[in-house]
C-alpha cells in the first residue's frame, strides 16, 4: 500500500485489475480488498480497482465493512 501511496504524492494515476476477482472474495479475511478500496476513498489518491470475474453477482460475497465504505459503478458484460 505504501507504494500506491508513494506513487500517488508523485501524481500518478494507478489502475489495478484483479482478475478472476471471485478468488479474493472467497478468503475468509479480505484484508487486502479493504485496503486497496479504502484508498479510493482518499481524494489525493488518484487509484481505481477493477476486478475482472466470471461470477456476475461477485459483489455480494465482499465482507459487510467493504460494501459500505465503497461506491460501486458496476458494469456487466456478457460474453457469448
């Protein structure tokens, strides 16, 4: 987290893609998802998470504590 945080004082933008995002949900603590989503909330972090899955309703299996400090834009795709 300290380099995100670093790279983000020097202005830089950060996009993180978790793919197969399902996995992440799946551990018992979801320590590391708190983390990443609570530095989206810092205004002088300028850092979006994707998260890739294959589970179209992935967000429901988040802890309750990320559900609520997150605003969610969620964009579905359907692949044939």
């Amino acid at each position: 987290m300290d380099t995100i945080k670093n790279a983000a004082d020097q202005g830089f933008a950060i996009v993180i893609v978790m793919r197969r995002f399902e996995r992440f949900t799946a551990r018992r603590k979801q320590t590391l998802l708190y983390n990443l989503f609570d530095l989206t909330q810092d205004p002088k972090v300028r850092v979006a998470v994707v998260g890739i899955s294959a589970v179209q309703n992935v967000t429901d299996f988040l802890e309750k504590r990320i559900q609520v400090t997150c605003d969610w834009e969620a964009c579905l795709l359907c692949m044939d």
